[in-house]
C-alpha cells in the first residue's frame, strides 16, 4: 500500500519545486471555470453570494455573469444578491513571497454588486450579517489565516444547509486557509465536506502547486441535486442575444 504522505506529496498537496517541472505541461482549471461549477452547485441552495477578497474583481464578475446568466433558466437565482467583501488597502501583513500592500488597489466599479470596504474587523458587522441573512455560496480570497478566520467566524449563523465554501488557496506553501477552516471545524462543531480539489499554479508567486478547495455545509435537511442547465457555451450564445 502507498505511503499516505507520499500520496499527498504526489497528488493532494503539492511538493516543493513541484511546480518547476511540470510548468506548461498540466492543464489545471482555471479560477472561472471554479468559481463558474461552484455558482452551479450552489444553485438549489437558498440565500446570496458572498466573496472575501476582491482585488480588482475579476473573480466577482465571474460569479456575477454566471449568476446573470443562470438566472435566464432558473427564476430563482435572481432573488439571490452579490455581496464583495475586501479593503482594498492590500495585505495588512506579508504571506507567502507577497509582501504587506500586495493587491492595495482603487475600489473597482462592480456594477450589481455589493462591495463591502474595510478590513474584516470592521467592516464585517452585525448589521451586515442581518442584511445578509442566509448564504449560498461563500468565496474565500483574503489568502490569510486571520482574515479567512474573521470571515468563518462572523459566517457561522448565516450559512444555509447546503451552502458552499470555495477556498481559493487551500494548500499550497503556506496553508492558512485550511488551518482557520480546521480550526473553525473544531470550534464550532459545523461539518462540511469535501466536494472537489483542483490544482492551481502557485499564487505567491513560487515554486510550488496550490490547490482550490470545495466544501459543501452538512445541515439537518436534505440538499437536492441541480438539475442541469444548458451546456455554458450555449448558454453564453443565447445570452449574448437575450
């Protein structure tokens, strides 16, 4: 029987300098195609979208453009709302090979979204949470393990049963996303379980593979299955015509 470690090493986690030799040689998913399943899975799941780091919003518009263009199938997804949660003033602290001030970038204009500025300690508020109410779908891009943290911690009491948690940066050199979701695991006693992992080129700019990771919330009641729309290339081309 393989070694565990080994496996992780080969496939799971990454290795160091894994990244180097199979460079341009592996076709990873890329982020839209994620986010684009995730918006899908998420769909017979009730309550908004929620994203935690922004940037300039490239992955914002991809939540929002496959939302739009799932709601011209299925009614109910245009009850559900964008919320862009970021401060815009970069990393507050070094990660990785990023230094403190990466991604510091002016708000970007998100039309039919919610953008949320400040950092987490302030901007994520009781009175956020109340207008928020339930969450479908939670995208995960702050890549540090406070912030990420901060964001399951105000999350907990609004998560629907279903709900999806997309973790940008999973594994990788540094993986402080699966220590806060481990830890929020453990402090909480919400289970959830693992939907998929895809292979990332790395994001802190070295040497070795990430990984996205999905989870789905176990709740008390039954999640049904998404019943299949269209194929995304057909429904891209009816769309641009509606």
């Amino acid at each position: 029987m393989a070694d565990s470690r080994l496996l992780d090493e080969m496939w799971l986690r990454g290795a160091r300098g894994d990244w180097t030799g199979i460079r341009g040689k592996v076709t990873f998913p890329s982020r839209a195609q994620v986010i684009e399943l995730s918006v899908q899975l998420a769909r017979a799941v009730p309550g908004h979208i929620i994203e935690f780091g922004v940037w300039k919003g490239y992955s914002t518009r991809v939540i929002r453009d496959e939302l739009w263009r799932s709601g011209l199938w299925d009614r109910r997804q245009r009850r559900k709302r964008i919320y862009a949660c970021d401060s815009f003033r970069g990393l507050p602290e070094s990660y990785e090979h990023l230094r403190a001030g990466t991604f510091a970038t002016p708000v970007p204009r998100l039309r039919g979204v919610r953008i949320v500025e400040g950092f987490f300690e302030d901007s994520l508020t009781p009175e956020l949470a109340a207008e928020v109410n339930q969450v479908s779908l939670v995208h995960f891009d702050a890549d540090l393990e406070s912030a990420t943290a901060r964001a399951l911690a105000w999350l907990t009491p609004l998560l629907s049963d279903g709900c999806l948690l997309l973790f940008d940066e999973f594994f990788g050199e540094d993986p402080a996303e699966c220590r806060a979701l481990v830890e929020w695991s453990e402090k909480t006693g919400t289970r959830t379980a693992l939907v998929a992992m895809f292979g990332r080129e790395p994001s802190g700019k070295g040497d070795m593979t990430d990984r996205r990771a999905l989870f789905q919330v176990i709740g008390a009641r039954e999640v049904r299955k998404v019943p299949p729309l269209f194929p995304a290339r057909l429904r891209r081309k009816l769309a641009a015509n509606w």
